[in-house]
C-alpha cells in the first residue's frame, strides 16, 4: 500500500468518526462498584432504617428538645445559643435531609413501594411503623410537613406540605395498614424479615404490639383537640417488649448520646433546675443521669452515667413511656387513682431497673413520696403528677415526647431562659415549635412559604395546630 | 474503536524507512541583537524537514545540511530567521527579543508553535527562569501575578499545601474549574485528593512537577484557544515544555542549582493576653482552670489574679490563680500562645541536570530534590523528581522523542480546620493563662513532651483534652504520604513531504498516594475524650492520553500561507480509592491497623473515557490577516450510551493593522483580533444510572453518624443523587476581542482583552427537597457567566549604558455571575459549612458567601430587639461576595550588568472572605477585639425598633450579672451571625524581591566552570491588608469550587532564600 493510501485511509477513519452520532464505550459508565437497585433485597436495607431511626430519637431528636426542656443546657459551642432559643434555621437540615425524608423515611417508602410489589407485606408492616414513627417526630417538630405528595421521585420535585391534622390521620392510618401487613402469614411472605429485623428479629406479634402502643401515643399527641382516653388504655398490652435499636462503641455504630459525649465534649451539660429537682427529691437515679465535677457543673457524660454508654440501646418507644401513658389514659378516662398510681409505679420501677438502681429502700422510698396522688385533687393535678415523673423517666429516650407532654399540657412547670427572647423566638417563652430547615427554603419555598403561613408563621412562638 | 487506534499507531511504525542525503557540518553561533550576549536553547531547524538541532548555553550550534538548505532559527520570545546556506560552513546569528519583536513564537494547543502575530486569540507564556526564581514549592504558587486573568490563592503556607488556579473564573459547577495542564503534550492530574473542611492540608498533584525541569510555561485561555484539546480544557490549559537535549553536534553542559530558603509566619489574628479563663457564674467573673474542661477565656482580668502556690497543681507548678491577695503574691502571667507555637521553616532545593547531545541524539536528564519543613512543628514535605528527556533524529524524515520523569513527593501534613484534633483550631482556643508550651516555643516545646503529656499519658492541654495541645497536635496526629508518580511520553514526528508532517503521541501519567496515620488515644486523667484511630488510604490514578495528528503546511505562493491540523484523541482515566479506618487505638500513639478494637473499609472506583477528532484550518494572507477556523467532536463515555457524541467550533480572526501604516517612531505594531468559541463538557461519571450504597447515616452534624455494616448485617441505601439518563454536555460560550500594540520603537508595549463567556446547560447536582427522597438530581439547568478583561502593559522607561528598568503589568477583572439555578432553588452548596457557606444564588457572583445575617427593614436599617440587641434574621442570605474586582501584578526590574533587581507587587482589589476563624475566637473570648471591647457598657446599636423608631436601649457587651449567654460575641450563637465575620481581603503585597548576580565570564578562564549566578529571593515579605485573620490568600476547601472561607485554616509564609546557579 502506498503511503499516500495509508494516509487516506487514516483520514477517511477520522471523518467516519466525526460522522458517528455514538461511540460504544461498553459499560464503563456503570458504577463497578455500587450495586443497582434491582441487586439489593429490602433484607439489606431494612437495617439502615432501623439504625437511622433510632439514631433519630437520640441524637439532634433527643438533645434539642432536651434542650428546650431543660434536661440540659448548653455549656459551650452552638448548644449554648441553643439554651437561649437561638436555634436558627440551618439546625435541623441534617436531621431533615440524611436523618429522616432522605434517610430513613426513604428508605420505608422503599420498602413500602418494593415489598408491594414483591409480595413481602411483613417487611411494608415494618416500615409502615418506622415510617410514622418518623413521621411523628417530624411533626411534633415543624407541623405541616410534605408526605402525601412525598417520595415521588422525579414525578414530584417540590412535594407540598401536608396540614398537621392530616399527618395525624396519615400516622393512624400508617400503623393501621402495619397490623394489617404484619398480620399475615409466614407462609404470604416472598422474603422472610427474620435477623434482617435488629429491632424484633422479625417477631411480627411484637410489632403489632408496637403500632398499637405507637397509635395511642399519637392520639394522646392530640389530647387538646380531644382524646378517647379508653381507645387508648385498650391500645397498650401489658407485655409490650422495648423496641430497641442496639448501638455499640465503635464509630460506625455508636449510641448515639456518647458520640455526642465524645465528639463534643463538654458542650452540653445537665440543665441545673433538672440536676438539683432530682436530688431535692432525693431521687435514686441522679448518680445514674448525671455527676457533678470539681465546681459542681452537672455533667451528662460523668463516670457512672448510664445513656453515654456504648452497648446501651435506644428504644423506639419506651416501655415506661407506655406505663405513663396508661397511668394518664386512665385519669383522662375517670379511671381509679389506684390503677393509675399503679401505672405510674410500673413506670418509675421500669426507669429504675434499666439505669441500674439497686437501693431497693431508696426506690421504695422513692415511689412512696412520689408515686401518689396524696393532696392532688384535680384529675389536671393528677396528669401534672403523672408528667413530672414521665419526665425524669424519658430522660435520654423519649426527649421529644416529653415536649409534646409540655405543650399540650403545660407539664412540668417551666421557667423560659433569661436570655431567650430574641429574633426567632420572639416573646422569649419556651419554644412551641422548630423554624423549618434552611435546606426546603433552597428547594422547595413555594410549598414552604404555603405552609408556613398556613399555620400562621414558622417563629418558635407559633404554637402548632395539635396544640392549639 | 481499540482496533482503530491500533491501526493508526501501526501507520507511524511503517515510516521508519527512509533514506540518508549527502550533507555538510555548519556550525555557528547566536547571539542577543541587542545584549550581544549568547543565546542557549535556540532551536535550529532546516527547513521543510524534522531535523534540527539546539543551540548550547554559549549559543553554538553544529548542523549537517545540503547545500541550498534554509535554516530556521526559532527560539520563544525572539524574531524567527531563516538563513539559506551557500557554500559557507559558519553561519552566525543574532536575534531580536521579542520585547522588541513581533514574530514571537509562542507554543499553542497539541504543542503547535506559532507565530504570535497570527494568532487570534490571547495566549501568555512565563520562561521557566522565572518560575525557579520565585522559589516555591508549587508550581502555581511561582505563577501567581504573572499572567493576566489568571487568579491564584494558596490553601495554606504549610509544606506541600494546595493552590487553586483559574483562568477566567468559574464557569463549571459540577466539574472542577481547574485548568488541564498538559506536559509535553500529556494532560496530567491536577487532583487533590481529600480536599475538605477538616483533615490536613493537602496537595494539588501539580506540585509533582519539578520547575526546574521547565522550559516554558504557556496558558491558553479561551476557547479558541484550548478547542483542540477539547473538553478537558473546558476550563482553559496550562501548556508545559519541559527542556530538551541539543541535536546536531556533540555538546554537553552540566548545571548545578541549589537554593536554601527560611520561612516564617506572615500574618496572624491579634490575640489578648490580658483576660484568664473562665465565665461569669454568680453575677461576676470566675476563673475556671484546666481540670474543669472550661473553654472560654472570659475569665476575670489577669491582673487581678496571683498564683495559690500549689506545685501539686499539674497544670502549672505556680499553682492555681486566686484573685490577689489570696495567693501567694505572684501575679498571674498571660502568654499569646499563637505567636509563640510557629516555627521557622527551611527549604533546600537542590537540582542538578546534564544537557546536551550528538548529531543524532539530543537529551536533557536531571535530578531534582526538595526538603521543604513548615512552621508548624513536625510538618514537612519532601520531593524527589528524575527526569529523562531523548530526542533522536532517526533520518531525515523521522524524529522520535520519548520523556520519562519519575517523581517520589509526600511528607507529614499539617492538621487544619474543622477538626476538633486540628492545630489553628486547639491553637486559638487555647487561653492566654494557659501556656501550651510549658515555657518554652515553637520546635523545642514540640520536642519537649512535658509540655503536652502528662507522666500518666494523659493530655496536657488548655481544657483537659477537650481540644487538643497544639504540640500534641504535632506529635500525636500523624498524616503521612507518599506518592510514587510516573509521567511519561512518546513521540514520533515524521515528514512525509516538506509541507506535511504526521505525528504520533502517546502519555501515560500515573500516581499511587499511600497515606497512614491517625489520631492518638486523648486522655484526661481516666476520662477518655477520644478513643484514637488509624487509618491507611491508598489512591491511584491513571490517565493515558494518545494523539495522532496530521500537520499541512503549504503556501500559495507570496501572499497566502495556509496550515492545517487534523487528528484523533483517545483519553481514559481511572483511579481506585482504597480507605481502611479502625477506632479504638489498643497501645497508644501506634498508628497500625492490628492496633484498633474494630475496623472499617472503603472503596470507590471511577473510570471515563473519550474519543475527540477535530480539524484546525489557519490562512494567513500577506502576512497580515490570519483566519483559524476549528472544530472538535467528543464521544464521551460519561453521556448516555446512544447520544454521547456532541461537536463544537471555534474561529478566530487577527488583523495586524500596521501593516498597513507606514513606518513611524510612534507606533510600532498594532494587531487587532477576535475569536469566539464554544468548548463542551461531559458530566462525571456514573450519572446515569440509579445505585445503592452502603448505609451512610445521617440527621447529626455534630457526631459521626453510624455507617457500614450494622449488627453483622449488610447494610445499603439509596443513593441520594437522582441520575439522569438524558444528561447532555454543558457548552461554554467565549467571544473574545483584543489589541495589541506597541509604540516609541517597541518600549512600551499594550495587549488588552475583553471577552464575555456564558455556560449554558451547565451540569449540576441540583439540590432537590428532600421529601422527593433524594438529597439532589443530576440536570443540565444552570446558567454561568464570566465576563473580564485582561491588560498586559509593558514598559522599558529607561535604557542608559549597561542600565535597563522594565515594567511588567498583569491586570486581571473579572466578573463571574450565577445566572441562574434550576426553577424553585434558591441556594446551591459548593463548599463550607451549613452555617456559612459559599453558593451558587440565582443573580449573585459565583461562589457567594451564603450564612446567616442581622435583620433589616427595607430601608436597609438593623432591626433592633426590645432588649436593645439587633434581631437575627431567621433566614439565611447572600453576605459576602469573594471574587475580587480586579487583580493586579506589577513588576519591575532594574539591570546593570550582572546584577539585576526585581520587584513583584501583588495588588488585590475586593473579594470578601469569612473569618470563621475570628467569630470563633470571638465567641471564645481569645481574640484582641474581646479585650478591647468586654467593658463597653451601655451602648445603643444604631437600628430601628420594629415599630420604625430608632433603638435607644442601652446594652452591656458583656455584663457578667447577664450570665454567659448574654455576652456580645456568644448570644448570637457559636461563631456570631456569618455577616460579623464578613470582611473586604483587599492587599497590597510583596509576592516577590530577587537580587540576582551572574559573575562575570572574565572570572571563568578555566573553561570547566562556564558560569556562576548567585540570588537572593524574597517572598510575601510584605503585606497590607484589612482583613483582621491569618494572610487573605487562603482557601479552607482547597481547589473546590468553592472558595473565600477561612476557619483555622493553618497560616501563610513569608521566606527569605538565597540560591546558586552553576554551570559547567
């Protein structure tokens, strides 16, 4: 072949080449390493949920609240602007983004969506559970928040919020489909749950159990709009088992109260009101909650404190939370104060138990001054009894729901920081709610702005329609 | 497509064959038409074939050529000369400079050089001189004010620290803006690995290249000008030509250069020294020591404190502080900790290379090595570079070239920013009554270990371990690297007749970045406040780029010269990240993976690959107007399989207008040009298809959330970027005009540019509502323009005798917009914090600092609380703008004889950046201003009341009756309200002083030793600026998009060095 020829047919490929609209390049833009939807059973995800979840409840959704209820106070760094209300925007956009619409929620409405279509209704009844359980906190949070028109994907970029009445029908509604699922038999089940489950390991009874304690929590939630108080005492089983998310030590699966212990150390302490009522009340679980150091600053993380601790789990719901609530069903419902004393005991006994108290006399010495009704008339005097102690006993698990208890209540009594009056708590009283993530303003305004003045503002002085 | 390529490789092996002429030894000798003095490096070429030679640092050259031959003597910067030879064996030259010349060859894409003159768009090239004589570490740290609408900023002054560059701004989103640099016709890795608001500083892999190994340096800007290299360039190129042998005769030099610098801290923030540690508790101010963890300095005054005496205080043997006249007597002593913990840094850098050649074979080898230590204790940074360059001159028609440069680099980082185990941010903290150092500074309190440990192990820091002793810092967070690095070509050019040349190349550029360390085992008494971990990275990457081209060259008689350039691309990459973590160190300070209580592990690959073929056309008419028409089509294997191909153009026109005026003693040269162009660019990888990834868990922020398998259990998720299997490239748009001119016989010379570029469909990750379930979509939405001119004035204002002072000006403006976002996204992340970041906003400039802000009505005025504190507005907004109005490089040098003096300047006008730094140390009662300002009392804010009238009530800036959540600089939150540390980094710097003397030849008889240049070199060794932190040229994130953030970023430097050059 002469050059010449050799050289045409180098150009002639070149411009073959420009002519072509496409070059096969095979599958090298096929990640080689992450596997594709199709290649992952809700078996390997179910876990992230459930970790995520409970990572949830006791991380950014148990301290704040913790904060605003003074269980603790800032001692340095953000969470001091925090104790003085100065909780702008930008604070609950990891916990609206990777911990729960686009972390563990997405995950359930996967498995929701993936289990249906699958034939695996145990895993949807378990994510229907996780799913209002996150729901819930969203809420007692920021009110109306996105979920009808949520997690459509590229069909709906900006999805509008839904009012807080709805969600509430939308969480029952949630934990009534999850007894459903949950009811079937092994046999109706394409992918059995069993150890992919850490919470239950995949004991459907038990979690039947929870959706119907879950749904009578949210309908207490609702005690101020009005609450059949015997539904609720007929919701909560006598053996309802703590659903327990474990936790360890290590960094990639720490509980999540001593990761906070550790990764920022001495900037969060116990409030002094809460430290010094548990030991005027001479209250055996103190040393077990908190330690005072050299000049009596109550510290969370003290030696001997039992919620920092690797290998403590955090449960999705509380077993005392469901004596207590109970002990205030039973008072709404014009129950005897015995069964309710009653309640309230299991209540107090169960706290005790799992914090380690073994002073069987300061216990009963405990519940004697405590656990009574002795000189409270009032069925209002009664709840306010039953919610101061509900208080001490969620300390680390059930912050949020503490905050709930406060503001459809008033209980405990609480006096709002000195310094709390400032531009995005106005008024300065104790919070009534959270201002919405800073992260839907960059994404999603006009649904937000909607929203917002749907309810009448964002401002920590908006009180929430469950509420009002 | 693989089988394609084989073939045209196989095409350049089958021309080997060609037969030897009868020829003639001419040898000769150039010289500078105005020094007189000899000119090395001057290629020597007979015309119409490949063959030539170069001339050696006396300027001699030997050539055998036929009689009748022409040679083309070229050299960058001069006058090109063809001499025809008759009958004549010596051949002497002499060359104008190009100062004084218009027919500068300059190197231009795929490493075509090209007359200047023709060329229709802007291009500015740095001689490799100056790039060793600025004496930095980081080759673009030495380009820093010295090329027009190029911006540099340093990450850091810590050995081995990133520089980001940028060649008209931004104007990618998703891609790294970056420019491509290219050596020696091989696109090489600019990466930085890990770069992030934490960690360490680390290095763009750039700094791999030895600056001595460098001939010149050109930087192509627009598209016009980068269009051959496609969209690699998308964001301009760094075109690098590394020194080459001499072909032609037996020539050999020798050059030795070592050079010794010393660097010093340049700028810190001012730090008080008159307040302990403590807070207000109980209506007043208490002192609370280091055994209480306490973090804040707003403690009583240190002069009414004395020491209790207590030696069994382990903190400080003199004791606790009491308030005098409850203690011993001896008052309480302050230190500034900042200024005593740097140290002075020390650069060697010696590099010793062999150049020369035979009639066949030219080469250039050198050896390079760099021991750079920091002012951060313990810091240090090494670079080993060997370096082959062969030229052979097969026969007439064929000419082979092959370069091979390995390079060894790595060193000990500095630990920086938002790391809570970080040097600046324990550093800072630390409480002026607390001396980190037990007495003593710099190195030896880092030697001394009694100075943060204590005999049990435990920490011995300002708050127990809470924050880490500085010195511990040093010697406890260990983040070692090294990186082996190969970079190496070849090539074949061969002539196929005289006015057509093929050429073939093909480069391979390859780094593994091995790196171990940890973080030790904190300790406080038995309190542990971290457990330790270590960690081992492995990242490798590859790059293989091949070319093959096909060059016409061909006249039309007198008047039309018409050159062609058509060719194939073929590039791939791939690197593979390998990230092994355990926690829970057993033995402490051992950083080995058999040492941790559990392990984690983490891989990730990445691959791409693209084809381009493009035609480049240039007619040139009369010398005088030059027409370059261009085009590229891209396959890209990051785009949707069936539509991956996407083509651009590109034009350029340059008009020399005094071609047409008669000659005159005013204007000299005049050339007018314009050009537009449009460069594409593919999206990153594995974006259009949907995977799942392990489970990485969020909704924190302040821990670190669990990940990875959990309980046993395989854990995955979703990954949060929704993909796009429509994704399509995103085209950037330049149009471009300029003139250039000279006047008064060419001493004063003036090239000005303005060009308008706009980027549409730019590729982001759209942040998406994270009720969709996902954290952000791949879309091609966004808009980005740049628009900027660029002034290039240089001057020789005096010229008596041996004396010669020349200007050279560099000035830079541009303006780089958001245009706009996707619909319904107000505010896009590109790097920072959630509290202040810097953003992309719709309308605002590119990279905007984006935090939270005071309220305002809409009169603009501060809206006051009824405690007389202004409100905080509940909504984040644009507060800052870190693009600077312009840049400017102003040099100046004198000349007289061997002694030459050079002044560089560095102006910057504008360009915010957030001191988060300073909102902290505010926060924390450390900073001077606190000092200053803690006993204002009753001041009244100017702002309005919500109701319209003006505030009028009084406020305390910290009343310690008001407890510590009412202080000034706390009640705002952790740091303050971003718009408080908001702050104009203007300055004026010296970024460079070089004395230079080259001993006189007279004192070289012997003929071993040839010459003898001596240097002393000044860098940064002054600076004036406003901004109340460390030096403004800083970047927290590095080479990120992002940029204008400070928070404990580690500091920059100032150096005084002195070098030797010799040749033998």
């Amino acid at each position: 072949m002469k050059l010449k020829n050799k050289f045409s047919l180098v150009l002639l490929s070149l411009f073959f080449l420009m002519g072509t609209s496409s070059c096969d390049f095979g599958s090298l833009n096929i990640d080689p390493d992450n596997p594709s939807p199709e290649q992952v059973p809700s078996n390997l995800t179910l876990v992230s949920s459930q970790i995520q979840t409970g990572y949830n409840l006791g991380a950014m959704g148990g301290r704040m609240p913790g904060i605003i209820l003074q269980h603790f106070e800032g001692f340095d760094a953000q969470q001091v602007a925090y104790t003085s209300y100065v909780i702008p925007d930008i604070t609950f956009d990891n916990l609206w983004n990777g911990g729960l619409f686009a972390g563990a929620m997405k995950d359930n409405a996967i498995m929701i969506e993936q289990g249906v279509e699958n034939g695996n209704p145990h895993f949807v009844g378990i994510s229907q559970v996780l799913m209002a359980i996150n729901l819930g906190l969203a809420t007692s949070f920021f009110g109306d928040v996105p979920y009808s028109e949520a997690f459509q994907s590229i069909d709906n970029l900006t999805p509008a919020y839904d009012s807080q009445e709805t969600i509430y029908v939308t969480i029952q509604s949630l934990l009534d489909q999850a007894i459903v699922n949950l009811s079937t038999s092994d046999d109706a089940q394409a992918l059995p749950v069993g150890n992919s489950d850490v919470i239950y390991s995949g004991d459907t009874a038990e979690w039947i159990k929870l959706a119907n304690a879950l749904k009578a929590r949210y309908l207490m939630h609702l005690s101020v709009k009005g609450v059949d108080a015997n539904v609720v005492l007929s919701l909560l089983a006598e053996d309802f088992v703590e659903p327990n998310v474990p936790f360890g030590s290590a960094a990639n699966n720490r509980n999540p109260w001593l990761a906070f212990s550790q990764d920022r150390t001495n900037t969060m302490i116990v409030a002094e009101s809460f430290a010094s009522t548990l030991e005027s009340r001479t209250d055996p679980r103190a040393s077990f909650l908190f330690g005072r150091d050299v000049d009596g600053v109550p510290l969370f993380d003290a030696a001997g404190t039992y919620w920092p601790q690797g290998n403590v789990p955090i449960p999705l719901m509380a077993g005392e939370e469901v004596s207590f609530l109970r002990a205030e069903a039973i008072i709404r419902a014009g129950g005897s104060d015995a069964d309710a004393i009653a309640a309230m005991t299991d209540g107090i006994t169960k706290n005790m138990t799992k914090l380690g108290v073994s002073d069987e006399a300061a216990i009963t010495a405990y519940i004697a001054s405590r656990a009574t009704f002795d000189g409270l008339t009032t069925a209002d005097e009664k709840i306010e009894r039953i919610l101061e102690e509900k208080y001490v006993a969620l300390y680390g698990q059930g912050e949020a729901e503490n905050w709930v208890d406060y503001r459809r209540t008033g209980f405990p009594v609480l006096t709002p920081d000195a310094n709390g009056d400032n531009g995005l708590n106005p008024g300065g009283q104790i919070p009534q709610r959270f201002i919405y993530p800073a992260v839907e303003r960059s994404t999603n305004v006009v649904n937000l702005d909607a929203a917002i003045s749907r309810q009448g503002g964002e401002l920590m002085n908006v009180t929430l329609w469950a509420f009002q | 497509m693989k089988q394609k390529l084989l073939f045209c490789f196989s095409i350049c092996f089958a021309l080997w064959f060609q037969a030897f002429a009868q020829e003639a030894e001419v040898t000769g000798k150039v010289t500078d038409a105005t020094t007189g003095e000899s000119l090395p490096g001057v290629s020597v070429i007979v015309d119409g074939t490949s063959r030539g030679t170069v001339t050696d640092l006396d300027g001699n050259y030997s050539i055998s050529v036929s009689q009748g031959a022409t040679l083309v003597f070229q050299s960058i910067g001069m006058v090109t000369q063809k001499i025809t030879v008759g009958s004549q064996t010596t051949v002497n030259v002499s060359l104008q400079a190009s100062t004084e010349a218009l027919n500068e060859v300059v190197v231009t894409a795929i490493g075509l050089e090209t007359e200047k003159k023709a060329l229709g768009y802007s291009i500015q090239s740095v001689k490799g001189e100056d790039l060793v004589q600025a004496q930095e570490t980081n080759l673009v740290n030495a380009l820093n004010s010295k090329v027009a609408g190029v911006n540099i900023v340093s990450s850091s002054g810590s050995p081995g620290a990133s520089a980001s560059i940028r060649i008209r701004g931004n104007t990618s989103i998703n891609s790294n803006n970056s420019p491509l640099f290219v050596v020696d016709g091989v696109p090489i890795s600019n990466n930085e690995v890990g770069e992030g608001v934490a960690g360490i500083d680390q290095s763009n892999r750039v700094i791999d290249l030895n600056p001595g190994d460098i001939a010149s340096l050109t930087v192509l800007k627009g598209p016009a000008a980068t269009a051959l290299y496609g969209s690699r360039a998308s964001s301009g190129a760094i075109i690098i030509t590394t020194k080459r042998g001499q072909l032609g005769r037996a020539t050999s030099s020798i050059s030795f250069r070592t050079s010794f610098t010393a660097d010093q801290v340049n700028k810190l923030p001012d730090m008080q020294t008159s307040f302990a540690q403590g807070r207000p508790s109980g209506g007043e101010f208490i002192w609370r020591g280091p055994e209480t963890g306490e973090g804040f300095s707003w403690g009583p005054a240190v002069s009414s404190l004395e020491y209790d005496g207590d030696a069994s205080h382990i903190y400080d043997v003199r004791g606790r502080l009491v308030p005098v006249g409850d203690g011993n007597g001896s008052p309480a002593q302050a230190v500034n900790n900042t200024e005593n913990f740097f140290t002075t840094g020390t650069t060697w850098d010696n590099n010793l290379s062999f150049r020369g050649g035979t009639k066949d074979i030219g080469y250039y080898v050198s050896f390079g090595h760099l021991r750079q230590t920091g002012i951060v204790p313990k810091s240090k940074f090494e670079r080993t570079s060997v370096r082959a360059n062969v030229d052979a001159q097969i026969n007439e028609k064929l000419k082979i070239g092959a370069s091979v440069n390995y390079v060894n680099s790595g060193g000990t980082r500095a630990q920086r920013g938002s790391n809570l185990r970080g040097t600046m941010l324990g550093l800072l903290r630390t409480t002026p009554t607390f001396d980190n150092g037990l007495g003593l500074t710099g190195k030896d309190a880092a030697n001394n270990p009694d100075s943060y440990v204590f005999p049990d192990g435990s920490q011995r820091s300002y708050r127990a371990g809470i924050y880490d002793n500085p010195y511990w810092v040093s010697n406890r967070n260990v983040d070692d690297d090294d990186v082996n690095r190969i970079i190496g070509n070849l090539s074949l050019n061969y002539k196929v007749a005289k006015w057509f040349d093929i050429v073939y190349k093909v480069g391979v550029d390859n780094f593994a970045d091995i790196r171990r360390g940890g973080i030790d085992i904190v300790r406080s008494g038995s309190t542990i406040r971290n457990p330790g971990s270590a960690f081992t990275r492995s990242f490798t990457s590859t790059f293989i780029n091949s070319d093959i081209l096909g060059l016409f060259n061909y006249s039309f008689g007198e008047e039309v010269q018409l050159s062609a350039t058509v060719g194939h691309n073929y590039f791939t990459t791939r690197t593979f990240d390998q990230l092994n973590t355990g926690d829970e160190l057993g033995i402490p300070n051992l950083f080995d993976l058999g040492n941790v209580a559990s392990e984690d592990a983490f891989s990730n690959r990445t691959q791409s690959a693209l084809h381009g073929v493009f035609a480049d056309i240039r007619i040139g008419w009369r010398n005088m107007v030059f027409l370059n028409v261009s085009g590229r089509n891209d396959f890209s294997s990051t785009l949707p399989t069936d539509d991956n191909s996407f083509f651009y153009p590109a034009a350029s026109l340059a008009f020399t207008i005094s071609e047409l005026i008669p000659e005159n003693n005013v204007v000299s040269y005049a050339k007018a040009r314009a050009s537009w162009g449009q460069v594409g660019n593919s999206p990153n990888q594995f974006g259009t298809t949907a995977v799942f990834i392990p489970f990485t868990g969020g909704g924190d922020g302040f821990t670190t959330e669990p990940s990875g398998a959990q309980q046993g259990i395989t854990a995955f998720e979703r990954g949060g970027t929704l993909p796009n299997s429509f994704i399509q490239p995103e085209i950037t748009e330049t149009f471009e005009v300029g003139l250039e001119a000279r006047f008064l016989n060419n001493r004063i010379g003036i090239d000005f540019t303005y060009y308008n570029s706009t980027t549409e469909d730019a590729i982001i990750n759209v942040a998406v509502s994270r009720a969709t379930g996902f954290n952000s979509r791949l879309a091609n939405v966004a808009e980005v323009s740049n628009e900027g001119i660029e002034i290039v004035l240089d001057a020789n204002p005096l010229q008596i005798g041996d004396f010669r002072w020349d200007i050279i000006a560099n000035f830079t403006h541009n303006r780089n917009v958001t245009e706009s976002l996707a619909e319904g996204v107000e505010e896009i992340g590109l790097s920072g914090f959630t509290s202040t970041s810097s953003s992309l906003i719709a309308g605002q400039p590119y990279g905007a600092i984006f935090g939270s802000a005071f309220q305002r009505n809409d009169n603009g005025q501060i809206v006051v609380g009824a405690d007389g504190w202004p409100l905080q507005d509940p909504v984040n907004r644009a507060v800052g703008d870190p693009n600077p109005q312009f840049l400017l490089g102003l040099r100046n040098t004198f000349a007289w004889k061997g002694i030459s003096v050079s002044v560089l300047l560095d102006i910057r006008q504008g360009g915010d950046v957030w001191c988060g730094t300073c909102g902290i140390i505010n926060y924390f009662g450390t900073s001077q201003v606190t000092a200053d300002q803690r006993g204002i009392t009753d001041f009244v804010f100017e702002g309005v009341l919500e109701d319209g009238s003006p505030n009028t009530t009084p406020v305390d800036f910290a009343n310690p009756a008001d407890g510590l959540g009412a202080i000034k600089w706390v009640r705002y939150g952790f740091g303050g309200l971003s718009e408080e540390s908001i702050f104009d980094a203007s300055w004026v710097r010296l970024r460079e002083l070089t004395v230079k003397y080259s001993l006189p030849a007279s004192l070289f008889q012997n003929n071993f030793v040839k010459g003898i240049d001596v240097a002393f070199t000044g860098r940064n060794l002054w600076l004036s600026t406003d901004y109340p932190g460390i030096d403004p040229e800083t970047n927290l994130t590095g080479t990120t998009n992002g940029f204008g953030l400070d928070y404990f970023n580690n500091p920059n430097t100032k150096s005084y060095g002195f070098s030797i050059l010799a040749t033998f």
